[in-house]
C-alpha cells in the first residue's frame, strides 16, 4: 500500500476542526478542547499546511467553513466515527460481547444434542455469532486441524498425540424403526435381531458406519444395509415408511418423530461411543 498521499493528521486534530465548525469560535472550541487559543491556532494553521487548503475564513466576529473546510469536516466526522464503532467493537470482543465461534460437529450431535446447547449459550452471548460445520467424524478432525473451526465435536476412542481432547461421556446407540414394526413392542433388541431386518444406514466411510459393522463382525454377523445415505436426517425420514431399521447414537435421535419412531436400546452387544470435544 502506498502511504506517501496520507497526510499526517490524528484524532485529536481532526476534533480541533470538528470543534471550531461546530463552535464558530476558538476561544469556545479551546475551551471545549481544554486547550489554549494559540496552541488551538497553531494545530489549525498545521493542519492547513498539511492540506495544503484553508479551512476556516475569520473575521473579527466569527469563525467560518471555506468550501473545502465543509469537505474536510465530513471526512473528519466519518473517520472519528469509523473509528469510535471500530473501538467499541474491539473493547465487545475483548469482553466476548462481540465475535464468531465456528463449531464443527458430527452430523448425529448437530442434529440431536446441540440444538439445545447453542440455544442456552446463545442466551448468555446474544452478540456472538455462532457457525455450525456439520459433517462426518474424519471431516470435523480435518476442520480442527485447518483452523477452519475453533471447536470440534466428535467421537473417538483414541486420538493422536497432537490432538488434545475433553470428554463430554459415552453415548450408546439405539436402534430405531417404525411405530408399527414387529419389533417395536420390544424392550431392547439384540444385534442378532437387527441382522434379520434391512437396515437404512450411513455411507461405509463414515466412523459411525464402520464401528456397527465391527461389532456385529466380533459377533459373526453381517448387517445387511438395504439404502445406504450420507445425513442422519435423511437415514431418519426413510425410517418413517418402513424402508429398514436404523442404528442412530442416542443423540441423534432427540428431535425426531416420537410418534411415527420407536427407539430401542441394543443389547448384546451394547454399542457405544465416547464423545469429545477437540478444541483448537
């Protein structure tokens, strides 16, 4: 950038100016100032020099704007202006009034869990907006590390050594179907049982996806993914008409159909997950 045309004035000289237009007077734009008349003088002339125009016409009765001083008294008040809101939002962000946090988040957690959370926090901090990244496990891990997100919400039984962690608990996973499912009248339901029925799940590279195939496999069993997508949402809304039995971590189910959904727990094995939340 190329400062050479910047003339060399600060706030206190453009208030100078700003005090004169508005008092039509030295004496009462000095005393305003808690200057003298002089130095008050003197800050004028320099900032003539400076621009190279005159700003003020004086007479013996009163002090007033050239063409160009009511030009450079609209920049003036623009800059100080500028400048005010400028401070006053740093001094909010410094407070944490003011701000944005970007939190990136597994699709289950984003959809069940943090809805609430985001709505209690937002309550506390009204003024900071709130950016929320969902996507699969390996996405919000590649979020953190990038920078991309400030904070990160998963699941994972071992990190590596660089990423540091807070848990946040183990969540277990349901299985969910329909209200009229022959299943529903159940209690629990084992992972032999969900073997028998097709099931609506994740896509095979997500996290979630490969953890259930791994526990029935421990089992000598193999799940048979009927519809395969990539949202929790989506996985939730094809449950409804009867296209195949989800298997949902508990928190992704919160805000979804208790009506046309019912929720089981699996047992046999119980599968389960812990959640962390991965800062910067």
């Amino acid at each position: 950038m190329d400062f050479s045309h910047i003339p060399d004035l600060g706030s206190r000289q453009l208030l100078a100016v700003l005090a004169i237009a508005d008092y039509g007077s030295f004496i009462a734009a000095a005393a305003l100032l808690k200057t003298s008349q002089p130095a008050l003088t003197r800050t004028i002339k320099r900032i003539e020099d400076v621009l190279g125009v005159s700003l003020f016409e004086r007479t013996t009765r009163r002090v007033q704007l050239t063409a160009a001083g009511r030009e450079f008294v609209a920049v003036a008040e623009r800059v100080l202006n500028d400048l005010r809101i400028s401070v006053r939002s740093m001094r909010d962000l410094a407070d944490q009034h003011r701000g944005q946090v970007i939190l990136a988040s597994i699709e289950s957690v984003a959809n069940g869990l943090l809805p609430r959370i985001i709505a209690e926090y937002h309550v506390a901090r009204p003024a900071i907006e709130l950016r929320i990244r969902e996507g699969v496990h390996g996405a919000v891990l590649e979020d953190i590390r990038s920078g991309l997100a400030d904070l990160g919400v998963t699941y994972v039984d071992e990190l590596p050594d660089t990423i540091t962690m807070v848990p946040l608990g183990r969540e277990v996973f349901h299985a969910v179907m329909p209200c009229q499912h022959r299943l529903a009248p159940s209690r629990s339901v084992t992972v032999t049982q969900i073997a028998r029925e097709p099931l609506v799940s994740l896509s095979n590279d997500s996290r979630t996806r490969r953890l259930i195939d791994a526990a029935a496999s421990k089992q000598g069993i193999t799940l048979r993914h009927a519809v395969t997508v990539t949202q929790v949402t989506t996985m939730m809304s094809l449950v409804g008409p009867g296209l195949g039995v989800a298997i949902v971590p508990a928190g992704g189910i919160v805000g979804f159909n208790t009506d046309v959904l019912k929720t089981l727990p699996i047992i046999n094995p119980t599968l389960s997950r812990n959640l962390v939340l991965v800062p910067l």
